[in-house]
C-alpha cells in the first residue's frame, strides 16, 4: 500500500485500471462502435523522491471489428480523445509534451479467445500492483478461499493498507510466508522503503500483534465463505477484471482501514 491514490494503491496500476475501464465504457456505450471487448493499457510513471513526478508513457491496444475500419490514423485519434483525454482530466500527474502516447504501435489488433487460445492462468501484476511491487507467482483468480497463495495476497493487503492509513509509512509492503501443515506464516516482513516514521520491525510488532493471519482466521475476519451469497453469486468474478485491490466500486473486506487506531498506539504525534 502507498500513499499515491486515495485507495492508497500504486499510481501506475491505478492509472491502467482507470483507462482499461475507459476503454471499455466507450464501447458499451457505442462512442466508439467499432470496438470489440479486448484491450490491453500500460502507463509509464516516472517517480521523484519515490512520489509520482511525470508521466512517461501511455499504451493502449484497442481491439476493433473490422481490419480497415475505422483506419488506424483515426483509431489512435478517437482513443487519445475518448479515452486519455477524459481520464486525465481529473489526474493530478498530467502527460506533457515529452508524453509517450501510444496507441496500436503494431497497427490493427484482433483479440478475444480465438487469438488467445492456450492462455494459461491470469496476469498477477495486473490482479495486484503492477511492476510497482514485489508479488507471489500465484494466480489469484479462479481459486477458492481455501487457498492460502490467494487469501493470504489479501491480508497482507489488509494489513499494508492500514499501516499506511495509519500514518506509520507513506509506503508499505508487508510479506507473508505459509509452509504446508503449518497455521501461522514461517515469516512475516514489512518493509517501508525508508518512509515509515517508526522502525520498520516495530511496525512488524504491531501487525503481527493486530492481525490473525491463520488461515481459518483469515476466512472468518474478512467473512470470505459467504460474500458470493451476499452479493447475489458474483463477487469473486467482480475480482477478475480491474484488479483485486483498490477497487472503490466494491465494498473489498481487505480495503477495510478499521485497525488504524490499533496500529497507531503508542505513535507520538
């Protein structure tokens, strides 16, 4: 968790997720018809002082319907004003002159599962934080919450997030390690990339004294059997799309920062 986006997620990550959401009203609400629904985004972010400074580069490949239609000259037209441009309207970090925008380098794409036929698994750093951070090589989506690799992505999560709202760090990343036939993590490391305001192995203290993170207690805490059955059947396919993090349209368990003022004793003002 850092302090770049008010759903303390990574700038970068929340800039993609952002512009692929674009991407795809723009098509659902026929601004541009000739879309068909698969994309893929990437966005640059030069960092100063470890805070997001200037925008290096946007990617954007759109799929479309038709090879010559519209032709590629007006596709990266009608993207940079349909979709980049709404989306940094309300940015912070705008793109400047030395901007990188770009838009089907390879020319015309032609996506869906016709073309992706043998994809294996998801994309973790997009289901996370992008590049921005270190994450497991496990997927996250398609696994039930008996999963430790998946369950235990979220309470780290958790427990980064309110370490961060809690004003103990600007910056948080919080490792869990499992062993099979164990209940507790073999190691539990937190490191705030020299950001944090107390030692960063007396904020381990606190999150390991704040949080249970057992297996069965991770179930209980963040409620994981019954949240499909209260959301109509269709939380964890929310989940496949957009990140699993940061996601201000879902009421997410894990971006809960109800342990603030636990974490917080004891911090001098």
């Amino acid at each position: 968790a850092c302090n770049h986006t008010p759903t303390l997620m990574p700038y970068p990550i929340w800039l993609a997720h952002r512009l692929a959401r674009q991407l795809t009203a723009v098509r659902r609400i026929q601004a541009l018809p000739y879309l068909m629904p698969d994309g893929k985004v990437q966005v640059g972010v030069e960092f100063k002082d470890r805070q997001p400074s200037r925008i290096h580069s946007v990617t954007i490949t759109a799929n479309q319907r038709e090879l010559r239609n519209p032709s590629l000259k007006k596709l990266r037209e009608d993207i940079r004003a349909h979709v980049v441009a709404p989306v940094f309207d309300e940015e912070p970090v705008q793109p400047d002159r030395r901007t990188k925008i770009i838009v089907n380098p390879e020319g015309p794409f032609f996506g869906g599962p016709t073309y992706h036929s043998g994809l294996t698994g998801r994309k973790n750093a997009i289901d996370t934080y992008g590049e921005f951070s270190r994450h497991s090589g496990k997927a996250l989506s398609g696994k039930d919450p008996l999963r430790i690799d998946r369950i235990g992505a979220y309470a780290a999560r958790y427990a980064a997030k309110n370490v961060v709202a809690a004003g103990l760090a600007t910056e948080c990343e919080v490792l869990l390690s499992y062993s099979i036939g164990t209940t507790q993590p073999v190691s539990l490391q937190v490191q705030t990339f020299g950001t944090g305001r107390i030692d960063d192995k007396d904020i381990a203290r606190r999150v390991r004294d704040t949080f249970d993170f057992r297996l069965a207690a991770i179930l209980r805490d963040l409620n994981l059997r019954h949240l499909p059955a209260e959301a109509g059947g269709r939380f964890y396919q929310e989940l496949a799309s957009y990140g699993h993090f940061g996601r201000p349209d879902l009421e997410l368990p894990w971006e809960r920062t109800d342990h603030v003022e636990t974490l917080k004793t004891g911090l001098a003002a």
